[in-house]
C-alpha cells in the first residue's frame, strides 16, 4: 500500500502569500520551498514533490516540518554556518572614506592592492567589493569644462533657439575648424580584414604634412560645404566667408561659431559690416560641444580620417573632398531636443 502523506492545511491568506513568494522579485529559495509547499497542500505525494520541485525526499519532509512549526516564516532562509563575515561595518567605512581620500604622494589615483596594503588585513578582493557595493570606480575619470562667459546663459538661449526655431527664409550654418588634420601613412601597406581576422595595420608611421579643413553645417538641410587650407588663420577664414556668401547668396545667413581669435579680427569685423545679412553667433567661452558641426566632425573623423593611410597631404585632401560629396548626396541634419533651460541647468549641476 502507497505511503501517501495527508494534504497540508492551508488558509485563504496563506495560499495566497504562498503564490506571491513565487514572484520573481522573490530569492529564489524562498519561491522553491513555498512551490513544495503549494504541491503538499494539493495531496501531491512527498516523492512526486521531490521530483517536480528537484529536491530529495527527506529535504521535503523537512520543509514541511518547518511548515507546520512555524507556517510562513519556516521558508526564509537560515543563517549558513561556518565563519561570520571578516569585513565589519568599520572597515568598509573606512576603505570608503580612504577611497575618496588623495593616494599618497606620486600616485594619481588608489587601487585595489595599494588600498589593500595601506589598510592591511583586508584582500584586494575584498577592497573590489565594497567599491562595486557603494558605486566607486577610482580608475575612471571623466572631463568637464565650466564656461567663465558673464553672457553665457544668453548665447545658450540664441544658438539653441536657432536649433529650435531657425528664421524662416533664412540659412542657419554652424561654422568650424578642424585644425591639423595630419596625413598619416604606415610604414607597411594594410592587411585586408579576412574571415575571423579583423583588419591589420603596423603601429608605426610617417608624417607627411598636415591640413585644416573648414566646414559649414547647414542646420536645417544637413549639407555640408568644406575647405581644406595648408594653414589656420583670419585670411583663410575670411575666405570661406566669403566662399559661403557666395554659396548662399539669398536671404540672411546665420552663421554660430566659437571664440577663435581668427572670427573677431578687425578684417572679419569689416567683412561683418559690408555684409549685413551675415549674422554671427557665438558659442559661450569653452563651449564650443554646442556647435552642431562638432557631432559631424566626430563622424569624419572614426569614417574617413583615422583609419586611412595617405603618402601625402594632397591625398588626404582628396579623401575628405570624396567624404563630403558622399555625405550631401545623402545628407541629414541633427535633431537638437534639449531645452536651452534644461541645458543650464545641467552645466549648472556639473560645475558643482
């Protein structure tokens, strides 16, 4: 005769805590033994609840013993044995608070072992812990420049609002240079990538000269008209000035630069004059990220200008005259979705 154990008694209340301790939010002990628990409650015998819930059978007598002692609260899990934790609440205060200390003399920044052998007595295992536990990371470090302008806060609002809201039947073109473009050529030809071989190229190289290539975005359309000049000064601005007044000769032109020194000399400032319909836009000082043309810059650059090889600065000019032409035959403009309130508010806190 079949040794078949009698159903366990359960409460509305309680059949319904068991189901929700089988959430997945729950640990995933906690969820196994009241599973067991539900399949005692509906008469499923001690051998059948082993099997479906991969326990042995005398673990499932003893869930149920712990069950009927002491219902719900017999499924949380028990204190394990062997040697309490050796990392007190003292010494991970105090690795935090050596963390966030300067390293000794000579050293920019802590690690795990120097961390570890200043302490003593603590593994640098253990240091790697209680980092990962209160979200420190000593080995990174990340950038910011604060803008000193006093006007700031109102070159945000006019850049920004030409993003937002460009003038109708007007042209709106974010202006820069990329200065000291340098034409790179390896010292052995390239190795094509091969199946299961990413492509190849020799560390070492040779400098053939540099070029500093203008750009203008059009805001709107995405477009972009560029220039390469062997040098970087007002004369060559200038030039392209007046090679985008020439390009754009209806309506008025919206033209945002940085602070450069080549955009403010008294030959720019007469241009300026002679040419009303050019209005400048300045960036706020140490701002130049607000720039548009910064993004497509960041695009030549890991497309067509670091991974290429060129003998002279003519071929490296070609290159990017070839990049820009495939660039306007499909072109697409950046869609700027920050608030100029929003973006204040955020130098704001990393200046802090």
């Amino acid at each position: 005769m079949a040794n078949i154990a009698r159903p366990l008694m359960l409460s509305e209340d309680e059949r319904h805590a068991l189901v929700g301790l089988r959430a997945p939010s729950v640990p995933a002990g906690v969820a196994r033994r009241a599973r067991a628990v539900l399949l005692m409650a509906d008469a499923v015998s001690g051998v059948d609840v082993a099997r479906l819930t991969g326990y042995t059978a005398v673990q499932v007598s003893r869930i149920r013993q712990r069950f009927c002692q002491e219902r719900l609260a017999g499924l949380e899990d028990r204190p394990r044995s062997g040697r309490p934790p050796s990392v007190t609440k003292r010494t991970t205060a105090r690795v935090v608070a050596l963390t966030l200390k300067p390293p000794p003399a000579g050293v920019t920044h802590w690690s795990t072992r120097d961390l570890a052998d200043t302490i003593g007595g603590v593994s640098h295992t253990t240091i790697h812990r209680i980092w990962q536990a209160h979200a420190l990371q000593p080995h990174r470090v990340e950038t910011f420049k604060h803008s000193t302008d006093p006007n700031a806060e109102t070159k945000i609002y006019d850049v920004v609002g030409l993003y937002l809201q460009p003038p109708q039947n007007a042209v709106v073109l974010s202006v820069d240079e990329k200065t000291q473009i340098q034409a790179l050529s390896r010292t052995q030809p390239l190795l094509p990538m091969r199946p299961g071989l990413p492509a190849r190229r020799t560390h070492d190289y040779r400098r053939n000269g540099l070029t500093s290539l203008y750009a203008a975005f059009n805001v709107k359309s995405g477009e972009v008209v560029g220039a390469c000049q062997p040098r970087h000064t007002a004369v060559e601005f200038l030039d392209f000035l007046q090679l985008l007044h020439r390009r754009y000769p209806r309506g008025d032109l919206h033209v945002i630069l940085d602070n450069s020194s080549t955009h403010s000399t008294p030959a720019v400032r007469a241009w300026r004059e002679a040419h009303p319909r050019v209005h400048f836009h300045f960036t706020p000082t140490g701002a130049s990220w607000l720039n548009l043309v910064e993004v497509w810059f960041s695009i030549l650059t890991r497309k067509s200008v670091r991974r290429g090889s060129f003998d002279t600065v003519r071929a490296l000019v070609k290159h990017i005259g070839r990049y820009i032409e495939r660039w306007n035959n499909n072109p697409h403009p950046f869609v700027w979705t920050k608030q100029p309130a929003d973006l204040i508010k955020k130098v704001e806190r990393r200046a802090r």
